[in-house]
C-alpha cells in the first residue's frame, strides 16, 4: 500500500515562500521611490499611477502571505496529527486534541478561535496557544497592508537625460561690490516696480518659513522692539537664465520638461526683526539716497548697515519726512537721520542643493538641499552692500553731492524717488499695521539681498552669448568692462519628471519586521515539522493529503473519544488511496453528495439506525458531550460503528474502537 510520491505539496509551501518573500522585497523596494517602475514612463508621469502600483504590490504580497501562512499552518495542522497518531520515541500514541486540531483548521472562524481561547471548557494550554496564534496570524496580513499604505508620500523626482557632453553652469558666488558698476544704466531695470517681490520670485527663491512663522506680521513695533517674532527664510538657487544661460536656448529633448541643476550652490536666507540696540555709525555704515524727479529733488532715504557677524548684517532704513522734502531740504536739513528707523536682520550661508526649473515658465518646481554638504556661512561685507548701492543708485552722499553741492538736475537712477515714495513713514500706527509693516519688510529684505545675487562675478556677462564675428568673439569682446565669468560647478540636464512613493522609514521598518517575522516563522515550522517528521520512525515525509482540508478529515482521521479510546468517526484512507491522479480524485469527489443529518432531537430512534450509528445513551439525560475531564457527565458513548454508506469504497475493514488512529501512510 504505497502511497503516490506527491513532489508538488512537499515543495508547494516553500515556493510559497519563496514567492512571498519575493513579493515582500518587491513591495518593499516599491514603497522605497519606487524603484521597479522608475524606468516606465507612462507609470511615472502621475501621481495616482505610483500609488496605485505600490498598492498593487503589497496586496499581491499581502496574498501570497495569507497563503503561506495557511499553508503552513496547514502543514503544521496536520504533521500535529500525523505525529500524535505515530508511534513516538516514548512508544506512546496519544491522539491529538480535537480543539487542537480546531484550533489550526482553516474552517474555524475568528469567533470560535475566540471561543476555543477564553472559553473555560476548553482546558487544553496547546489549544489556546494554537487559537492564539491563529488569530495573531490572522492580523497579520491586514495589519502589513495598513502599515505599508500608512505613511506613504508621493514625491516628485526627476531622471536626467544623459547627454553625450554634460553642460556645467554656475552656482552662486561670493558677493563682489566691485561688479555693481557693470550695471550702469540698468539700475531701474533691474530693480524695477516689483521690488519688494524680489525674494518671493518663483522663479529665483523658495519661501521655506515655516507655516506657523508665516502667519505672523513682519513689522516692527514702536522703539524697534519687535514682538511678533517675526521671522522669514529662504532658499535662493538664482534665476536660470544667469545659473545655466545657454541650455536655455537649446532646443534638444523637448519633451523633456524640466532643468535639473545638481550640486548647486544656493544662498540660505534668514530675516528677523531688527534690534533697536544696535548703533550705526552715521559717517561708515550709513548713505543717504536721493533722485530727481523732473528735475525736482523729492525725497530721499537713508540705509545704514552694520555687520554683526561676517554674515549677519543689521539695517536701518529711515526716509525723508514731507514736511522737509517739501522744501527740497532732504540732503541739507539732517535732523532726520535721527528719526526711529524701520531695522532688520539678516544672516546669509552658502546651501548645496538639487533645483528643478521648469522648462516653460523658468519657475522652480522643486529643490532638495544636498545633507552632505552642510551650509556654510557666506560672509557679506556692511560696506560691500552700501558700496554696491553707491554704484547702483549714484549715492548722492559720497559721489556726487559732496560739500553739500546741489544734486546734478537728472540724476541717473531714479530708483530712490521710487524707494522713498512707497516706504511708508515710521509711525506707532504704520508699525502696528500688519500690511505696512510687512510691505516693508520685504522693501528691506529685497533691499539687502539684490546687491548680493547681482553682484557677483560675471553675471552680465554670462548672458552674452558665445558667438564669434569673424575671428572676434563677442564673449572676448566684452571682456574689458565686464567682469569674468566664474567656475561652472553646478551639473545641469534636461529632465523629465517623475512621481516617487517614499514610505516613512519607520513604518516601512515596522512593515519588513512584521512580514519578515512571519515568514520567518512559516520557515521555522516548516524546518522544525521536516525534522520531527524524519526523527519518528517510519514518517520520513508526510503522505498525500489532498488541498482539501474536509476530504483530509474524513479520509484520513480517526476521531476517538476519552481513555479507551472509542472511535467515534473512522476515517476511509483507502477511498482516497485508489486515486493517485488529482483528476481521478476530482471525478470522485464529484460523485459524492452531502446531506445535512438534520439535529439531533428531530431524530427518531429509527432514523438514527438509519445513519448506522449506535448511540448508547448510558442514562445520561441528553447524552451530550460534556467538558471533558469531568467525570459526572462524562461521555458514555460505548460502541460507534462508522458510517459505510457507499458500497464502492468499503472501509477497507479495519475500523473499530480501540483500534487507534489509524493513518493512510505508506510504512
Ligand atoms: C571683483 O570684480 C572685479 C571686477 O569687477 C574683479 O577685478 C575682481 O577680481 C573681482 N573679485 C573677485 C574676488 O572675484
Ligand atoms: C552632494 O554633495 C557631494 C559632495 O559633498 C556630491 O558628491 C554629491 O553628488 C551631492 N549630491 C547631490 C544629490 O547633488
Ligand atoms: C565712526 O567711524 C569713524 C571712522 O571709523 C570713527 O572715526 C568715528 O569715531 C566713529 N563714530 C562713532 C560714534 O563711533
Ligand atoms: C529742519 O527740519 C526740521 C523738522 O522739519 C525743522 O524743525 C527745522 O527747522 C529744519 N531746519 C532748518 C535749518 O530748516
Ligand atoms: C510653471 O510651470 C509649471 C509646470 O511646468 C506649473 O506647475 C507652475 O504652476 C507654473 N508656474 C507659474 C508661476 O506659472
């Protein structure tokens, strides 16, 4: 009687597990930027399609472990009743509790785990640990799916397009107050109307003050005293015309949509509220500013700055009251240096990182600060910025109005006419007023950061283009009155853009714990059930159990009940042995019927005979089972003969009580 070799349940649980932890590692490096649909453009260009494959990927994990769990559990289930029903090294045969193979049966629901766990009948501590564990297994698959969707984020990235020559640009460089001459002429150009929008440009800085610090006004109360806590910062990657002005112009790749400049050095802006005990030095740190106006001299400021630190400056900016630029007095009648001034603070450092601009409007789309390179200080001279504006708006202090001289009648920038008529005078109400005061806030932040982004080396130059004349090029041309350009270190490529699902560290640590864990215990059953299986003699593997657990159950077990071990259900292994081809075994399957027995109390005496079970009720009202140990209600089921009802297959004859379990196992 020699069972077919059945290679494919043998081996069915480890490809499970095999395939499991495939998927795992798959899902895992899904949810780690999606790295196995990084190359699939179509997948990438929406943010829906990566969650929706991430999803796809730990369900499918999901599945396989519900799989392999109960796989193995079955293989634990049944290698619990094959070896129970061996003869063990003790020579002993002990049945293996019903509750415990309850207990590891798929069939059982959530409930009767329950049950079998906290009910007081059931005194078996295997039972309640194998109900335990089911139900710990239970969780663990939805709990995994939960865990890795939890904190899932959809970030964008970009793949650069390889070009056979890498194009370098230009990361910002340390100012120079020299260049500030180059812009003759182009002051109010640049400067222009919407000058206090200069650092909230799309296009050349991300506002990166945090939410909470946002919503505070930016002013400064009466006496310089600040009590908002006012704070800004800002990252300042520059404009792309001036960091990678040719591939601007370069018509290669246009469906790619993006400039990616890589290892860009970038300026990290801080503004606070200025501090009132801060003393400017009227004859170094200060300049006064005026311009004409049709002739007229209206008006005019006065800027000082001062360095705290080599890169921390305070300013001061204080303006030209009515009631003295109404006379034209504004550079002769001084008593207005002494007025309360408008004050900031500002602290500059040099920040590496990654900036995508868009390719159509210039604005930029996305930026990543380089954690390798920590920020540097980027030291800012007081005097390099007011030398700076000397040069940019003719200071009429030191240049031109010298020895109180009249201010020539068209002066060249007429920028600080400009200044002076939008920046509101300082009074307790204009201080205490959200919208003036934050207006001009972002006057003095503008104000301190312009001279630093457009002095620097080269910058005008940068945007000549490199064409040659004849043996003249125009680049070498403008070599004597602009300054050169400086080292190209920053990498730029077209790129196209692409969504990342990025799981929290935490939560994708916890979900490779826990799925990890439980494979691991499905390898550990499986190596622990093959070992015991080969030390009991005469079991060196398990025989063929069909991937029905019910046609198992009633071919293959005896169920017998107490210490003289009454058989109370004989299973039929020989019905099954007949089929070695699954086919044949289906055939038959599909040629049984099932009947409900109908309860037990609707049951005539005859209709039991019927059945062929012989009940012997023993005096006990009921007859029922009662918990098993006690010895009062006790069950008195002495004699039960198994039910034969299909003449093909009889028992092969070797059923009947006292027999012990009797296994289908080739021996
Ligand atoms: C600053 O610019 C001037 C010319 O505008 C140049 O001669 C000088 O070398 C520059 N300084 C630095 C440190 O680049
Ligand atoms: C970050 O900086 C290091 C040099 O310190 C550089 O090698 C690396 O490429 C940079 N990373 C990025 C993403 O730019
Ligand atoms: C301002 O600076 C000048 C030049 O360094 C110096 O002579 C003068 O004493 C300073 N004034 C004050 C008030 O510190
Ligand atoms: C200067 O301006 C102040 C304030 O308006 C005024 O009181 C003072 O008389 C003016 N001085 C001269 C010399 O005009
Ligand atoms: C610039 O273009 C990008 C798309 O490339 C778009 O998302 C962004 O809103 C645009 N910004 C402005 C200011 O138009």
């Amino acid at each position: 009687m020699a069972y077919p070799r059945c290679c494919t349940c043998i081996h069915h649980g480890w490809l499970l597990i095999l395939l499991t932890t495939c998927l795992l590692l798959l899902t895992t490096l899904q949810a780690s930027g999606s790295v196995l649909t990084r190359n699939f453009h179509l997948v990438n260009q929406s943010r829906s399609y990566s969650i929706f494959f991430l999803r796809t990927f730990s369900e499918l994990s999901g599945l396989a472990l519900a799989a392999t769990l109960s796989a193995t559990l079955e293989r634990l289930k049944w290698a619990m009743v094959m070896l129970s029903g061996a003869k063990g090294g003790r020579g002993a045969r002990t049945a293996l509790g019903f509750v415990e193979f309850l207990a590891l049966d798929e069939a059982t629901t959530g409930l009767g785990l329950l049950k079998l766990l906290f009910s007081p009948s059931v005194s078996s501590f295997r039972a309640k640990m194998c109900s335990l564990a089911r139900l710990a297994l239970m969780i663990v698959v939805p709990v995994t799916g939960i865990l890795i969707m939890s904190r899932v984020d959809v970030q964008p990235a970009f793949s650069p397009v390889s070009m056979a020559s890498p194009y370098s640009g230009y990361g910002l460089q340390p100012m120079n107050a020299s260049t500030a001459l180059e812009y003759f002429g182009f002051t109010d150009i640049i400067f222009g109307s919407k000058f206090s929008a200069f650092l909230s440009g799309p296009s050349r800085s991300v506002d990166l003050t945090p939410e909470s610090q946002r919503e505070k006004p930016c002013g400064l109360n009466v006496g310089g005293a600040d009590r908002s806590g006012c704070h800004r910062e800002y990252f300042f990657p520059g404009d792309a015309m001036y960091i990678m002005p040719e591939i601007l112009t370069d018509p290669r790749y246009p469906d790619a949509p993006v400039f990616f400049a890589d290892d860009h050095r970038g300026l990290y802006l801080e503004f606070d509220a200025g501090d009132l005990n801060i003393v400017f030095n009227s004859t170094t740190d200060c300049r006064v500013y005026s311009g004409r106006y049709m002739g007229y001299q209206i008006g005019a400021v006065r800027l000082c700055v001062v360095n705290k630190d080599s890169n921390v400056l305070y300013a001061g900016l204080v303006k030209c009251p009515g009631e003295i630029s109404i006379q034209q007095q504004c550079l002769t009648n001084l008593t207005w240096h002494q007025d309360p001034s408008w004050l900031i603070k500002m602290s500059t450092s040099f920040q590496y990182a990654s900036v995508a601009y868009s390719r159509m409007n210039s604005s930029i789309l996305w930026h990543s600060f380089n954690t390798s390179r920590p920020s540097t200080p980027a030291a800012v001279l007081s005097t390099d910025i007011l030398k700076a504006y000397d040069s940019l708006l003719f200071d009429t202090t030191t240049l031109l109005h010298q020895n109180n001289t009249p201010l020539p009648l068209f002066s060249g920038s007429s920028f600080p006419t400009m200044l002076w008529l939008s920046i509101p005078d300082f009074t307790e109400d204009n201080a205490n007023n959200p919208e003036v005061a934050s207006t001009l806030f972002s006057v003095m932040q503008s104000l301190l950061s312009m001279p630093l982004y457009y002095c620097q080396t080269g910058m005008l130059r940068r945007l000549v283009p490199g064409l040659t004349y004849g043996d003249v090029s125009l680049n070498e041309a403008v070599s004597d009155f602009l300054s050169p350009v400086p080292p190209r270190l920053t990498h730029v490529s077209f790129a196209y853009q692409r969504f990342e699902t990025v799981a929290n560290s935490a939560t994708l640590i916890a979900y490779v714990a826990v799925s990890g864990a439980a494979v691991l215990f499905c390898i550990v059953v499986r190596v622990a059930v093959g070992i015991l299986a080969v030390q009991r003699r005469g079991y060196e593997r398990m025989p063929d159990l069909s991937s029905f657990g019910a046609v198992n159950l009633f071919t293959h077990c005896t169920v017998e009940h107490g210490e003289q071990r009454v058989v109370v259900y004989q299973g039929q292994p020989d019905a099954v042995a007949k089929f070695e081809q699954n086919s044949v075994l289906l055939g038959w399957l599909s040629s049984l019927g099932i009947r409900w027995t109908g309860s037990r109390r609707s049951m005539d005496e005859e209709e039991m005979q019927s059945f062929n079970w012989t009940w012997n009720h023993g005096g006990h009202a009921g007859g029922r089972y009662g918990a098993p140990g006690n010895g009062s209600s006790s069950p008195s089921l002495q004699t039960l003969q198994p039910h034969v009802q299909s003449p093909e297959i009889p028992l092969a004859g070797h059923g009947g009580p006292k027999r012990g379990p009797y296994w289908g196992v080739a021996i």
